[in-house]
C-alpha cells in the first residue's frame, strides 16, 4: 500500500518505524519538512520518500496520515487537493476531528486514531473510529485496535491517555521507596515491571470491582488500598480525568 505523511515528527516516526519492523509491505511518501527525522527514516528503510511538497505526499498516496503539528492545519489542508479514492487517516488530537473532516473535502473515507509512542514497537492500544475493515487490516500489526462506537468515545480513550506520565511517577515514587528499604535499583526495576505486567495482563475482559475485592481479609492489599483510598488517591486517578476530558472536547 502506498502511505502517506502529512507531518513527520514524533508520532508518525514510531507509527512509520512500527510498519518498517515488519518489512516492506508498504511505500512510505513522507511530507518534506522536519528534515533531520525524515532524513534518518529515509536513510534506515529503503520503502520511503521523501516528498517535495504536501501535495506531492497526496498526489503520490492510497492512504494519507494527517499527523502535523501545526495551528494553521485546517487551512493547510484545505489548500490540499484530495482524491475521492483516498483512505484518510487522522492522528492529530489537538484540532477537532470534525473540522479536520471538513477541510479534507470528498474522500474514500476518513477515520480517526490515536496511536501512542508504543506502536514503535507494535505493542499497546490504537484507539479507533469508525470500525472497519481497512482500518482493521492495517493497524492490527501494530498493535491492539479498539473500535470507538462515536467520537466521543475516542475522546474518553484519549483522556486515559493522559495518564501516562502519572503512572510512570508512580514507578518512580515506587522505585525510590524500593531504594530506600536498601534494593538495589535494577533489582527494583527488575521486580516491578514484571509485577506491573502481570497485573496489567490480568485485566483483560475482567470486572475491575471483583479483581480489587480479590484479597486477604485484614492483609497487605486491604491495608494499602484502605489507606490509599482513605487519603481519595485511587479515586483521584479518575477525577483528574474530568478537567482532562473537558479540554480534549474544546479542542
Ligand atoms: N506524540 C504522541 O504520542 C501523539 C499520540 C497521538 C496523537 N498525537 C497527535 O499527533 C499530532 C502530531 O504530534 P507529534 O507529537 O508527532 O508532533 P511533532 O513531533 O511536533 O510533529 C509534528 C510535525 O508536523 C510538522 N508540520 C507542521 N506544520 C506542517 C505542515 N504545514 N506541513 C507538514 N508538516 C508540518 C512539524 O514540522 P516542523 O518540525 O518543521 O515544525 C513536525 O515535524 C498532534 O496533533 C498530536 O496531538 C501525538
């Protein structure tokens, strides 16, 4: 299939690197600006080119990723000329949808996707709207394909999104108290991310309530969980959410 980038920087990167690891099934036309990444790309995989302008990414494309950065993107892409055979595929989160959908005019088809810096290594979710089969057939290599049923679905999905630097300070805190207690730091490193794993492992098509009532009466669990929910921490995780939530549906 031959794909296409409108805007190559982090998240087209890992999307693109994700593909490259599976050999060449694809042509990659990527968008010129951004030269030291679309540079290395082209340098690394023999299945890119670098295009000389946007609409020579479009001209040249099946499928069309939307993936820039840019305050000005809705008139940048109106000043796109767009096939009605095209499949569009849009990444970007910080403009809504619906005006991204406007701007590209008459299309094959055009979904929206939240890939994260996981798909790199095609692990993790891929947040996804409408169902599809395309949209199915392509990403499900790259990682676990979610179907939304509406787009404000993929804006919930997007909310838990935000949670990743959370959960990494939580390691961190973890780590330091590991540390504290006198283990040595990669042992605690070691230890806590095959306990993580496996919890996470756990939680599939699993009732969260019975998984967390799941523990010893008067035990380690009940004491920390007791304490943390005493304190509101395990609830907060979803309050912050609420303001998080709010700003992704005024974008
Ligand atoms: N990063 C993530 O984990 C992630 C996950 C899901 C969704 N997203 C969404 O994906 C979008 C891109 O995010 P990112 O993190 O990849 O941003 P980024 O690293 O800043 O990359 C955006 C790229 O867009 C380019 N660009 C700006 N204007 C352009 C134009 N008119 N034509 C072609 N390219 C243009 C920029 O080029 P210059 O460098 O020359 O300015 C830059 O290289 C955002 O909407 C973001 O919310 C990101």
């Amino acid at each position: 299939m031959k794909i296409g980038y409108l805007g190559v920087g982090i998240i087209a990167g890992c999307m693109i690197e994700g593909f490259c690891g599976l050999g060449e099934q694809h042509h990659f036309y990527l968008s010129p600006r951004n030269v030291q990444k679309t540079t290395e790309l082209a340098a690394e995989y023999s299945n890119i080119t670098v295009c000389e302008s946007n609409q020579h990414v479009v001209d040249a494309s099946d499928v069309v990723v939307i993936s820039m950065m840019a305050s000005n993107i809705v008139d940048v892409l109106k000043g796109l000329k767009f096939r009605p055979d095209q499949q569009i595929i849009n990444v970007v989160a910080t403009t809504p949808p619906e005006d991204v959908r406007e701007a590209v005019g008459t299309v094959g088809s055009f979904s929206q996707i939240i890939p994260l810096p996981s798909i790199k290594h095609r692990t993790g979710p891929i947040a996804a709207y409408p169902e599809s089969d395309f949209l199915n057939k392509l990403l499900s290599p790259l990682g676990t394909v979610v179907f939304a049923n509406t787009l404000d679905d993929i804006r919930t999905m997007q909310a838990i999104t935000g949670l990743i630097a959370t959960f990494y300070d939580v390691m961190h805190n973890l780590a330091i108290f590991c540390e504290s207690e006198g283990l040595a730091h990669d042992r605690a490193t070691s230890f806590m991310s095959a306990f993580f794993a496996s919890l996470a492992e756990n939680i599939k098509d699993a009732d969260f309530d019975e998984l967390a009532a799941e523990m010893t009466p008067g035990g380690l669990n009940e004491m920390a969980v007791t304490a943390l929910q005493e304190r509101g921490a395990t609830k907060a995780w979803a309050d912050v959410l609420v303001p998080v939530i709010e700003r992704i549906k005024k974008a």
